[in-house]
C-alpha cells in the first residue's frame, strides 16, 4: 500500500477481516438489522487507528449536512477581552464537538463582509459575532437572509439575531456603587463609546452621578476614539489636569484603566491615595496591574458556554420557537487594590 495515499474503508476491511459495509456501519456510528459483536467493532477501530484513517470531511458532510464547524468573526484581536472570549468559545466549541474558524474583521467593513460571505455556506454549521462588527446592519440582513444558524456574544443587547449578553447597567452600577460607598463624589468616565456596552455604561454613569448629586463637570466624560493611536493618553492627561481633577475614575474596559493607571503614575498621582481606577471586564493582566485594578468582571467562560449550547440548539432544530434567545449573564464586582477610601 502508498503510504502517500489516503486510508480507505476497504484497507481497513482488509486488516479488520471483515466487509466494508461493516466498516462503514462502525466508524459511521450506524445502527442495522444484524448487530455487530463489540470484538468486531474493537478489531474495525484498530485496524483503523493503526492504518492512521482519517474520515473525509467532505464525504462527511455530503451525507450528515453537518461539518462540524463554526465560524466566528472578531471585532479586534487586539481588543484583550475580545482575545479572551475567543480562546473561551474556541474551548467551549471543542468540548460540544465542534471546530472553531476565527475571522479577523480589524474594524473594516468590507473585511467582515467578506468573511462573512465566505462563511454563509454549507461548510459552515454555524456563526459567532463576537464584539459590535462595523455596519453591523448589513452584516445582521446578510445572515437573517441567508438563515444559517446565527450567535452574537457581546455585541450589545440591541442585536436582533440571538445573543449572549451583559446586564451592562448592573456591570456600571456595582462599580459606581463601590466608588460611592468609598466616599468619592468626583466621579470620571473614560470610555470607548464605539464598542458594545459602552453606551449603557456611560448612560448609567450620567443617571448615577445626577441622581446623586454628585460633582460634575463636561471634562470629567472623556470618549476616546477606538482606531486613533494616543487619543485615550491625550485625554486622560486632559482629564487629570484640570484644577479639581476626579477622585475616582470609572473605566469602560480594563485596558482603559491600565492606561489611566500608567497616565496618573507619569504625572505624578500616587494610587490609590489620591487616585481610585476602576475597570471593567477583568482580563488577565488586571490581577497584575500595580495595584491589582478593582474591576467588573464578565463571566466569559459563561458566556461562551452559553453561546455555543444555544447555537448548537439553533443548528440542530431543536430550538423552541416560543423561546426568546437572548441570553443576559450577571457581572460580579472584583475587589482588589486599585480603589480606596475617601472617608
């Protein structure tokens, strides 16, 4: 036999002793009129594994319509907590039987669209959103029309394909909260308003600080741009300098808050004694940050547990069609030493 050349059922029938139908009938997993020993099914899947047999995943598909692939399309890989959520949906994927496909939309329209035009075929059993796509509109039309299979996870909550989401108002205020309680009442926000949840986040600071009456002026709302290099630096330092520079400042994302904290040491701030930085997702960098950042943690291992159980319902029918899928996962605050008391 060609070592070169792909193991057949009928090379494996030849080590086995038995039919090729039998070999069919075992590594297919198909039932029959005549039951197979265990001794001829054991004798089938050695002869295989030592052949080195590996199934073709055309053939596969031709006859399942199922690949056993899922695609996924990434706002960032630079984002740490989008990385951080592909590595979990990539686990969660494996461990439902599933291969993940990644696509790196680098906030380009055209690039999502391609890949998603790519991925809107018959090798694909299923789609991810990961993170609020650019025109995310077109993107959302092109897959309801198509009808595969669709998940956003972490993409907001205004979605209208299935989703896997933040109870973004609870994330901001067990933050707000906990700055308030430590006495602060010179609150800041820096956020990146073009990423999903960013928007709840700010709306729920803006109510938190007029309900309570707290100090408040325009400077203290810094909106960096996501895609321009320098801008988020340039306003915290904007942001720090003013005369009564905030006691606390409330972070959108972790990587925000590690910038802040880099920011506020440069010009001099000793944290957390005049500064409090508190940051939102807890990526793994943020329990090694110094000091470790307080932050709101999302539960990504949750999430894209979630996320792959209910695209794999979606894939395989089973889907109640008075169930609504949107799937809304709870924060829980981390405390650790990048806040203190004002008191």
């Amino acid at each position: 036999m060609d070592l070169r050349s792909p193991v057949t059922l009928a090379d494996i029938a030849e080590a086995a002793h038995v039919s090729v139908g039998t070999v069919s009938r075992v590594l297919n997993g198909r039932k029959g009129s005549i039951k197979i020993s265990q001794a001829t099914i054991s004798r089938v899947m050695e002869a295989a594994q030592r052949l080195g047999y590996q199934p073709n995943p055309f053939a596969t598909a031709l006859r399942t319509q199922r690949t056993g692939v899922l695609g996924a399309i990434l706002r960032d890989m630079g984002d740490p907590f989008l990385s951080k959520l592909a590595r979990a949906l990539q686990q969660a994927a494996h461990e439902q039987g599933f291969e993940l496909l990644l696509g790196h939309a680098d906030y380009d329209a055209q690039t999502a669209q391609r890949q998603l035009t790519l991925m809107l075929n018959r090798w694909f059993d299923g789609l991810l959103l990961l993170g609020n796509l650019p025109d995310d509109a077109t993107l959302l039309m092109m897959v309801q029309q198509s009808r595969t299979p669709c998940v956003a996870v972490a993409s907001g909550a205004k979605t209208t394909v299935p989703l896997v989401a933040l109870d973004e108002e609870r994330g901001a205020l067990l933050g707000l909260e906990y700055l308030f309680h430590l006495g602060h009442r010179r609150l800041a926000f820096v956020g990146t308003i073009e990423h999903a949840g960013v928007s709840e986040r700010l709306a729920t600071f803006r109510h938190f600080v007029k309900d309570r009456g707290l100090e408040w002026h325009e400077g203290y709302e810094q909106c960096c741009a996501a895609r321009t290099p320098g801008d988020a630096t340039e306003r915290l330092r904007q942001l720090l300098a003013r005369p009564r520079p905030p006691t606390a400042i409330f972070c959108a994302s972790d990587a925000l808050a590690l910038r802040a904290m880099s920011v506020a040491w440069q010009l001099g701030f000793h944290l957390p004694a005049q500064l409090s930085i508190l940051g939102f997702d807890d990526i793994e960098q943020a329990a090694e940050s110094v000091p470790p950042l307080t932050t709101i943690r999302q539960p990504v291992s949750l999430m894209a547990q979630e996320a792959v159980s209910m695209l794999r319902d979606l894939i395989d029918g089973s889907a109640n069609e008075r169930q609504e899928y949107r799937r809304i996962v709870k924060p829980e605050l981390i405390v650790r030493a990048s806040c203190s008391s004002m008191l």
